[in-house]
C-alpha cells in the first residue's frame, strides 16, 4: 500500500482536517475544540508569531478567524483575514464576529471568507459546515490527483494517448532514443510527427545539444540549399558575409528534417555525401569540416512508391531509413480523443484566460465518431476555436464546426433536440408550415394544386391554412 503523502490526496483519517481557531477568547476556543474533536484537529493562535505559523502550516486545511481578535475592530480582522487569503487561497476561511455592522458578512465575503457567523456561534452548526466545506475540497483535490495521474499513464514527452497504436510508438521512441541511428518518422499530416522527433531527441543523450528543424518544403530549391549547407562570403550575388547552414548549426546535437521528400535531387545528392562522409562544404567554400549530428526526417508521402517512380533517391532512402516510425493517424485511436480533448481544452482555457470548460457528452461521442482527415491538428483547432467562441461553462453540440455535426448520429440528434428540450407541437406546426408554404408556392397559390403536390385530401389542406394562418 503506498505510503499517504503531501502529493496524494487520498488519505483517510479519524483526525482527517486540521483548522486554526485564532481568537482571544479561551472559552470559544475550548468550545470548538470540544466539538471539532472527533473530525478536526484544532490549533489555537493568539498571537501574531502563531498565526504566521499556522499559516506556513502546509497540512492545514482551514482557519476560524474571530475578527475582534485582531487589532481594536472588526475591520482589523478583515484586513488580516484578506492578507491570509493572499497567501492561501487553498483554505477555508471563516469568520466570526460578535459586531451586530450589517456590512460585515459582506466585506469578510470580498475579503476572502467561505463562511461568515455571528456571536454567539452554534459550534455544531459551524463543524457541520466545516466538515461539508472540507469534504468538498478533498474530493475536488482527489478528481484533480486522479487526472493528473491518469494524463501521466496517458502521455509520453508532450505526446498524448493511451491507446495501443500510440503506446507502440512510445515503445519504438524510447527504443532509438539512445542510439544514433538515423529516423524517418511517417504518418499522414496532422499527426504530430515533429512531436515525435523532439520525444526522441528529449529521451536521448542529444538533448541538451543544438536541436534543428528546418521544413523542406517551405524554401525554394536555391534557399533551401544555403540554409541546408550554407555559404561563404561572396559564393553569390547578396552574400555579404558567411553563414553557417542547418547542418553545421546542428554540430553535436539533432537535424530534423520535415517533408524531406520535396527536395528535388541535386539536394537530396548532396545531403547523401554529408551523410556518407559526415562532412560539410558550404557553398563557394574550399574546405569541408567534419559534423557531428543525429538526423530524424518525416514524411507524408509513400517513401517506397516515390523510390519506384524515381522521384527520390534509393540510396538515400535506405541512409534515412534505418528506423522507421509509423505514427498512426486519429481516426486509428478513437480512444485518445477524449484525452486530446480533455488537454486541448485545458490548454486554451488557460492560454485565453477563460475558467475551465466541460465538454457535453455529446459533443464528445461527435467528436469521436468523426473520421478526423486533418488529425490531430484539426482536433486542435476545433477545440480552440469552441473554446474562443464559448462564453458559457459547458462545450455544446451547437458550437461546433457544421462538418462535424453532419457526421453522426449523435450529432443529428443533438442538432434535432438542443440540451433544453423543445416544444414538440410547436415544432411539428412549424415543419407543417414550411411545406404548405413550399406547394402554395409551387402552385401558384391555389389550395387544390398544392393539396396534390402533397398527395392530401383538398378539404384537409384548407383546414391547415385555416389553422395555421396561411
């Protein structure tokens, strides 16, 4: 059994919580104590010295302050008891007071107080509260324990999910981790393939060492062969001064090398010898210089179909793909989306300043019904993009992208019957409507002609204009 600790929240206790009574009075101290005794600990701080510390008490999990206890009036107690509050906001504060002011309960609430009583306090009353107010809070630090435990089992190096499909990568990651040998990771676009070389380079003994990324298909070929291999003062037109390549930056450390496929085959020659050799040359340079470096590249493409069709080189496909990683894309590890959803959510909840959201479930089976051709990026997006556009506390079916919402059964029925339910009749008298409109239309406003378009008896498409006004 593990030994309970500071960090786990689950521990269980006949003296479970522990408070402070800071009062002058010892008759009001030795009341509470008598009464807290069979659930509470309970501390008394008279002075300053013992206030301070109670309050770097670390196991405490709330204080009874009585305001006339401080200074020469209650609105010394409540600037004391604000001060507290800034300093743990973690506690339970309560205060009591035998001022009869009217404004007090309100200036302790703003000051920081959960619970306010008046003189003389029902101490069985108070425990209650106290007992109801502390249980509360363990079982939100316990929910809050169990997910930050489960997001652990479920997360590798910024990498999210528990499925087998991903723990297999975590495998094969921690696998190459260590060595040099070069990586070529695959998957469709979105999965998170950068995600995946920064894990290995993370978990290996490069990771303190220069990490270069450069995407291959975001220069032109002439760009892309400077900043591959740089280039001495005066190799061309606007070389003012040398420059060291991605290459040479990467002395020591790691390349990764993005869409790797979309380099046309002067380059894709050139990098095979700095890889034969483990040498560069820059451009208009003379000599070369020995590199230390681990490479890891990525693709979307079918590197074998592309060597077959002589689009990219056979040799160095074979230097590049030493050990391969497949990164299976969303739509393979519907039990990730949850937790992606879960982080997302999490993630720009906080980034944006808005208090966190819970996501219906509804919106969740939407989401984990959907095929995901953009992955884990699109994911993304949608969550922040719901997140930025509700102002509410929940995450609902109706604040999601159409595309989604077409997707599913789930999502038919959440689009039919919104979370607060509709007028049945109502709805039923409004689809009526729409079509006896569409025919009258269509007939040119006679009854007859549009009773027929809708294979009705003409007597009965009357009476529904009548009814419904039309």
């Amino acid at each position: 059994m593990d030994t309970p600790n500071r960090s786990d929240p689950r521990i269980s206790s006949t003296e479970r919580y522990s408070i402070a009574i800071i009062t002058l009075e010892d008759q009001t101290f030795r009341e509470m104590r008598r009464v807290f005794a069979t659930m509470f600990r309970t501390t008394l701080a008279s002075t300053e010295a013992q206030i301070k510390i109670v309050i770097d008490d670390a196991e405490l999990q709330g204080i009874v302050l009585d305001l006339e206890s401080i200074g020469n009036e209650p609105a010394d107690g409540i600037d004391v008891l604000r001060e507290m509050r800034r300093l743990r906001d973690d506690l339970i504060m309560v205060a009591i007071t035998g001022s009869t002011d009217p404004e007090l309960s309100l200036q302790a609430s703003q000051a920081g107080a959960d619970h306010f009583f008046r003189k003389p306090v029902d101490c069985e009353q108070l425990r209650g509260v106290l007992l109801q107010t502390a249980e509360k809070r363990a079982l939100q630090s316990e929910g809050r324990w169990l997910l930050e435990q489960a997001a652990r089992r479920s997360a590798f190096c910024g990498l999210i999910g528990g499925s087998e499909a991903m723990r297999k990568v975590y495998r094969a990651i921690d696998a190459v981790a260590g060595s040099n040998a070069s990586v070529v990771i695959r998957g469709e676009s979105g999965v998170g393939k950068e995600l995946v070389a920064q894990a290995i380079v993370q978990s290996g003994e490069r990771r303190d060492q220069p990490y270069i990324c450069l995407n291959c298909s975001a220069l032109p070929d002439a760009l892309m062969e400077s900043e591959l291999f740089g280039y001495e003062r005066g190799a061309f037109t606007g070389a003012d001064m040398a420059k060291p390549g991605m290459i040479e930056l990467a002395h020591k450390g790691t390349l990764f090398l993005d869409e790797i496929t979309t380099l046309n085959h002067a380059l894709q020659s050139k990098l095979l010898r700095v890889l034969q050799e483990r040498s560069i040359q820059r451009l208009g340079g003379r000599t070369t210089k020995k590199i230390d470096f681990r490479l890891i590249t990525a693709t979307n493409d079918d590197l074998e179909d592309m060597v077959r069709r002589g689009q990219f080189r056979e040799d160095l496909y074979y230097r590049i793909n030493v050990v391969p990683i497949f990164v299976p894309p969303l739509r393979e590890r519907g039990s990730d989306i949850s937790l992606l959803v879960e982080h997302f959510v999490r993630l720009y909840c906080t980034a944006n300043h808005k208090p966190q959201k819970q996501v219906q479930l509804d919106v969740m089976e939407i989401l984990e019904h959907y095929s995901w051709p953009g992955n884990v990026r699109e994911l993304e997006n949608v969550v922040q993009r719901v997140v930025l556009m509700s102002d509410g506390p929940s995450i609902t079916a109706y604040q999601l992208p159409q595309q989604l919402l077409s997707s599913t059964a789930a999502s038919q029925q959440a689009i039919l019957i919104p979370e607060e339910g509709l007028d049945f009749d109502a709805e039923m008298d409004r689809i009526q409507v729409a079509y006896l409109n569409a025919a009258l239309r269509r007939s040119g406003g006679k009854k007859s002609a549009a009773a027929k378009l809708l294979r009705i008896d003409p007597q009965r498409m009357k009476y529904l204009c009548r009814k419904l006004g039309l």
